[in-house]
C-alpha cells in the first residue's frame, strides 16, 4: 500500500495499493484477454492500463477554523450602508414556506 501525498494529489488523502486480488487485473503490459468471446473480438495485448485499490484515509474529527497566519479582511459594508434582502415569505422555513401538502404560506392541509 503506498500511502498518498495530498500536497501532489490535489489534497486527496488515502492510500491506494495494485488491484492484484481483482479478478480482471493484469499488469501493464500484458495481454488483457477478450470479455466478448462470442462476438470473436480478439484479446488487447500490452495493455496500458493501470488497476489500482483506494483505500480511504482513517476517521478523524474535521475541524474547520482559519489559519493562524490568515489576516482577515476589513469590513467592505459599514453599519447602515446595507439594505436587507426581501423575506418572501419564507418565515425561516426555507423554500418560500412550502408546504409538502400542496401551496404555498398560510395552513394548508392542516385544518385551517
């Protein structure tokens, strides 16, 4: 198992180690016999493919937070310079208050 370096592998994080127990692996350069007997198709030889097993990184706790060395940016809005968005009626139930009973707002489908 080699285990990946997520600086080189775009932060991926794991390890991944040749797919030897599958049973369609080859190694490269080897003849891939045909899947498609019947159709009479003929075996891939020297094949450039490469079988590969990820195995996941161990569990951890993901912790979000700034870096240390992150200078935050000054405000761009001062107090009183913004204007607030319209509610739409949504009264802080996501989706404009949708109601799975059919329509929108009010009691629908709840007796009243």
């Amino acid at each position: 198992s080699l285990p990946l370096d997520p600086i080189l592998s775009y932060s991926m994080s794991g390890s991944i180690s040749p797919a030897t127990s599958d049973p369609s692996y080859v190694p490269l350069g080897h003849t891939y016999p045909s899947p498609l007997h019947e159709l009479e198709l003929p075996p891939i030889p020297s094949t450039q493919v490469s079988h590969a097993t990820y195995d996941f990184p161990p569990k951890s706790t993901h912790r979000c937070q700034l870096h240390p060395n992150c200078d935050m940016p000054k405000p761009v809005l001062q107090p009183g310079e913004y204007v607030s968005a319209p509610n739409f009626g949504g009264g802080g139930r996501g989706r404009g208050n949708y109601s799975n009973r059919g329509g929108y707002g009010g009691n629908q489908g709840r007796g009243g």
